[in-house]
C-alpha cells in the first residue's frame, strides 16, 4: 500500500476560561487544519508545542510537510523592533519552537505552509519585518479583519503572474480576511506572490527549488466549499519528496 503523507500541523495552546480548571493549558489546533489536509489527501498531525529544540526537531523528522497554523502577533524582537501600543498578545515560547520546525524542515527540503500567523512567523524568522498594526502602514485602507463568518470571502486577492501560487489559483481570487498585521520588509530569498488591492501582502513564496509557502488569509477555512482553496493543501501535499 502506497503511504500518504503525513502532514504535520503546528500547535497552540490555549487557556481554559472557566470550567472544571481555570487557567489549565491544553495543546490544540483548529479542526479546520485537519479537514482540509484529510480531504487533499494527507495524513494530519498535530506538532504540540515543546521546550526543547532536539525533541521539535525529532517531531519535524517524523513527518513529511508542516503547516504552521494561525495563532499570536510574533514577537517584534525576533525582527529587531521594540512592541508598539497596538501589537496584539505574544507567545514567545511558541514563536521559539515554530522557527526550530520551519529551520528543520527546510534543511530537510520538506514543504512548509504557513498560514496567517506562519506567513509572518516564516518572514520574521529569515529576516523580513511585520506591520505590528495595519493602522501603522499608510497604504493600507481595505478592512482585513471581517466581521462576518470565517468561510464567507471577505476582499480581493490579486496573484502575482508566474509565481508558484498563480499555477494553484486563478490571476484573482476572493479570499477571507481575519489579520490585523501584514508584512512589511519581505525576507531576502522570498517573493512575494499576491497582494490585495491596497498592496497589502497576502502571500510569498521562497525562491528556489523547495516549496516554503506563506498565506495570509485562512484557506482551511473556505477549503470545503471552495475546490480552489483546497488546492493550496493538495500542492503542499504534492510536493512531498518521495524517498
Ligand atoms: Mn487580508
């Protein structure tokens, strides 16, 4: 029987509010990462957060592709900016162990997806820089936090001819919109694949042979109804070394 690929997904935590154990941490993803690499094919499993850079790079050798899922604002720090009065709340121990993922999974020359959270994680983490607020960049005057539901296509994506993405999507596409940062400087040794009609970017893509893939909006989250969203994953998916 011919294996499919397992298909790691970075965790999170996430605090209990109220219940039998307030203030109890639980390691989780959103069950929408893990239906949409099912239906494009892959096995889906959870990477829980750990302290230990041997284990995370253990965790990364045991599957075949990483999806770095949405989550916290990145600390500024790691791109050497102080935290303006608008950034959002940090997990500096999550943002340690999903660049120990990313740097291992790129030696391995395994793909990376990374949405929302992991476009700016994966730009961070090679040198770019991240707009801790869409307020602090001028250009940007399209609502990117919508307030309707996460599958409803929210605002106009523009894909950038002959990138990687535009042989997945069509030269336009809708997408949903749920980020109050935006990249900025893009790391050297990225491009950028799509932006929005205020020029904000909502994807890049590593040079070079190996498929490192940054998204800003939530494709997992339109993937059931949208056969073009569920490609992103069946790409990832594709571009699975086979040993
Ligand atoms: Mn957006």
């Amino acid at each position: 029987m011919n294996k499919k690929p397992i298909i790691g997904i970075s965790g999170n935590f996430i605090m209990d509010k109220g219940g039998m154990f307030p203030g109890y941490k639980r390691a989780y993803v959103n069950d929408d990462y893990v239906k949409a690499v099912a239906m494009a094919g892959g096995i889906p499993y959870i990477i829980p957060i750990v302290n230990d850079e041997d284990l995370a790079k253990e965790q990364m050798s045991n599957v075949d592709a990483l999806i770095l899922s949405g989550g916290y604002d990145v600390n500024p720090l790691i791109y050497g900016e102080e935290p303006k009065q608008k950034l959002g709340a940090i997990l500096p121990e999550r943002d340690k162990f999903d660049i120990w993922l990313l740097k291992e999974a790129c030696k391995m020359n395994k793909p990376v997806l990374g949405i929302c959270r992991g476009i700016q994680l994966i730009n961070a983490a090679f040198g770019g820089t991240i707009n801790q607020d869409l307020s602090y960049d001028e250009n940007c005057y399209i609502k990117h936090f919508q307030e309707t539901s996460p599958s409803t296509a929210g605002h106009t994506v523009e894909i950038v001819e002959g990138s990687r993405l535009n042989s997945i999507l069509s030269s336009k596409v809708t997408t949903n919109s749920f980020h109050h940062q935006s990249l900025n400087r893009v790391a050297e040794g990225f491009k950028i694949a799509a932006r929005t009609k205020d020029g904000t970017i909502e994807a890049i893509e590593k040079e070079g042979e190996n498929f490192v893939m940054g998204i800003q909006w939530h494709p997992e989250m339109m993937s059931s109804s949208s056969p073009e969203m569920l490609n992103i994953f069946k790409e990832l998916i594709k571009n699975v070394k086979k040993v």
